[in-house]
C-alpha cells in the first residue's frame, strides 16, 4: 500500500475494496488516501457484513453520485459520520490517518494523545536493548506537554543526578522506556523488577505538564529531585514520599525564592525567602510560616530583626524604620504592644507602655533639650496625671487630656513653652 506522503502505480486490492481514483485500464498514481478508502470499506464491512450497498460497490456508488450518503444502522450508527469522511470520492477531501485516530477517540471518549504517546514510544524504543538489566546511565528522553515546563528546562540544563544514592536495600531495579500510568502520567527510568513501580532514578510527567527529575522509592519520590511546575515554578531538593521534606530551594516564576529547610511540603527550619524588590527574610519557619526567631529587611531600607509567629511579627524585637526610627520592645500581632523602648534620629525618646501600636498606660517622653514628660498616656498621647521637667530641671505636676495640658497641680504658672508633646508615631 502507499505510504504517507508518497505516490505509488501499482495496482493492488480487490474490486470491491478499491478506491475510485483506481484504474486497472490507465495510468494512475495515488497516495496514501486510497489506504483510507479501503479502510472505509472495511468499516462498512464490519458494519454490516457486506461489501456492496444497494447492490453495487461502494465506488459504483461514489462514481455515479459524489454526494451520496452511506448510511448505517442500529448500534453501528455511531460510526456513520466517519465512515462518510473516510468514503470521499475527491481523495483531497478524504480525511487523512491522524483525523482517523481522532475521530476514533472521539467515538470512545479517550484522548488522543495517549495513542501518539504509545506510537512514539514504539519508534523511541523499537527495542528494550538499552536499557538492560542492570544498567547504571541511561538518558531521559520523554519530553513534556507543557512547552513552557521544556523552555524552562532548556535554561535550566539537565538535573544533575549525582551524587547516586547508596542503596542498602536488595531492590533489583531495572531502567525501562517510557510507561503511561493509569492516571495519565509518564515516566521513563528505573523501576522495582519484584513490584513494578517506580524506585530509582527517573522522570515523571503529571498530567498537567509539570515534569520530575529525579529519585524514586517504593512509587513515590524520595531523595534528592527537581521538580517544574506546570506554573514555571521550580523546586530543586531533598524529597520524602512525594513531598519536599529537608533542605531545598523554590524559586517562584515571579522571581521570589526560598532556600532552607522543608517538611512535609511546607517551610520548616531555618530558612533565607528573597523577593525582587530586594525584600528579605532570613529565619525560622514552622509549619510554612515564620515563627520563632529572625530577621526581616524591606525594599526601602526598614528591619525587624526579634521574634515571629504565625507568620506575624510577635514577641520581643527591634524594628528600624528607613529614616532611622526604631522601637525595641514587645510586639503582638505586627504592631507595638507591651513594653518598649522608641527613638528618633533627632534624640526624641519614649521608654513606657503601648498599646495596639500606640503610647498607652505609663511612658516617659524626653526631648534632646533636656524636656521630658513622665505620666499617663491614651490613644498616643498625654492624658491623665504627669510630671513635666523643664529645660533647667524644674519639675511641675499636671493634668493633660487628649495630649493638651489641662492645669497645673502645683499652681506654678505657665512660663516654659512646648510642653505638649508631638506624636511620636
């Protein structure tokens, strides 16, 4: 028969299972679309258990009427639509081998794609030769469906498998082609002769596209591997049964990254987590989040550097703001609470409590000049009883509300100006 692409003058095949375009009396020449007629006409055969319809051959029928419709019955009707796509008279409007198979599929409700995998496997591996038993390298060759998971492994270059765990186990593992898992997925490398599931060195393609290099143990992956999300996000680490699960680094396709330590797929350890506007963290993790001690540097030039939980500054820490601020104190919830200690760059001070990211409950305020303010203290400002110390050390008893001073205790009249303190936040 002809092959694709290609034209043949040999007249073959029976009469009735001959395409149109087939003469015994005159030169001919026809490409592969005459296997798709014949094909045709075996489907109607095995249709109907005939060969002729209405009494003539089915390229009696064509050849006297381009457009008649062949028609099907009962359970066979499914197949009518393709058996009239495959029966063209005009070979050029016949559907070609590939639209055959799709139409197939189409029928059984499968995907296409799980036959063109099978077939390149069968022209990848025409033969089990290389990859014997016992064999230590081999190549991974099986490629994914998602283009942009190949583009990032082009970049990437080849996962460097070395070095080779050191088994202490009595697995017999064999290197194999590529299989089609029942859930979809492909994999290509070694496999558990005994149990026939993945154990060794191997690639695995999800369903999605993402793509596995690495080791595998008892079907799952385990040891070191590299796996690309369908996303473009990389994970390039330690494994434990199909988890990331000990030290590791995950680079996200926005360019933020985290190298340290993993358990269970989530952050847990010590770990460094960078962001491209230059933003850092460097700490511990627990459970995916930041909980216990750690240092946390923002885009403008701000750090924490104390304690975290639950992903929130909380605990005892110091926090420098970009224009030289700093509080060093309790924290609760990312905001000042507790005792702390707050600076300014001009030589401000306050030493006292806050409350809810505010001065609150009893605080000394002192400025550079020599002025301080020691008393009560609500929603950030003075409010309550409190001690005033003037610039040459007098000290004057008061009564201040909402941060403006109510009267004076002592009843020393007022004589020294800026008594009432700016807020400090």
């Amino acid at each position: 028969m002809a092959q694709l692409k290609s034209n043949s003058n040999t007249n073959t095949g029976k009469l009735f299972i001959k395409a149109p375009e087939i003469s015994s009396n005159e030169e001919f020449s026809y490409s592969s679309q005459v296997d798709i007629w014949s094909l045709g006409v075996t489907l109607y055969y095995l249709c109907t258990k005939q060969f002729q319809y209405q009494g003539k051959t089915l390229s009696e029928i064509k050849k006297q009427d381009q457009t008649a419709y062949i028609s099907l019955n009962g359970q066979y009707k499914v197949f009518e639509p393709l058996l009239n796509k495959m029966l063209q008279f005009n070979p050029a409007l016949r559907i070609d081998a590939l639209q055959v198979l799709c139409e197939v599929c189409k029928i059984n409700n499968e995907p296409v794609n799980k036959h063109l995998e099978i077939e390149e496997q069968k022209q990848s591996y025409p033969d089990t030769t290389s990859f014997n038993e016992g064999q230590t390298t081999f190549a991974l060759t099986i490629r994914s469906t998602n283009a942009f998971v190949n583009e990032i492994i082009q970049k990437l270059g080849d996962f460097d498998f070395q070095p080779k765990p050191k088994y202490t186990d009595k697995i017999k593992r064999i290197a194999q082609p590529m299989i089609i898992l029942e859930n979809g997925e492909k994999y290509e490398g070694e496999c558990d002769v005994d149990s026939n599931v993945r154990d060794g060195k191997g690639r695995n393609i999800y369903a999605d596209g993402s793509l596995y290099d690495g080791y595998w143990r008892n079907d799952k992956a385990n040891g070191r591997g590299r796996l690309i999300h369908a996303n473009g996000d990389v994970y390039e680490g330690e494994w434990k049964d199909d988890k990331t699960d000990g030290f590791g680094k995950y680079y996200h396709i926005d360019g933020s990254c985290y190298e340290g330590h993993w358990k269970e797929d989530k952050q847990h350890g010590h770990g460094k987590e960078t962001w491209p506007d230059g933003a850092c963290y460097e700490g511990e993790y627990k459970e995916g989040k930041k909980d216990g001690y750690g240092k946390f540097s923002w885009a403008d030039g701000s750090t924490y550097q104390g304690q975290f939980h639950d992903n929130n500054i909380e605990g005892e820490g110091v926090y420098t703001w970009a224009d030289h601020r700093q509080y060093n104190g309790k924290w609760v919830n990312n905001k000042m609470h507790g005792t702390g200690v707050f600076t300014w760059a001009d030589g401000r001070k306050y030493v006292g409590q806050y409350f809810d990211d505010k001065k609150q409950g009893q605080g000394v305020f002192q400025w550079p000049d020599g002025r301080q303010y020691d008393g009560s203290w609500y929603n950030g400002k003075q409010h309550g009883f409190g001690t005033y110390t003037t610039t040459k050390g007098e000290t004057k008893k008061g009564e201040w509300k909402d941060g403006k001073r109510v009267r004076w205790l002592s009843g020393n009249q007022d004589n020294d100006a800026g008594d009432n303190i700016p807020d400090a936040q």
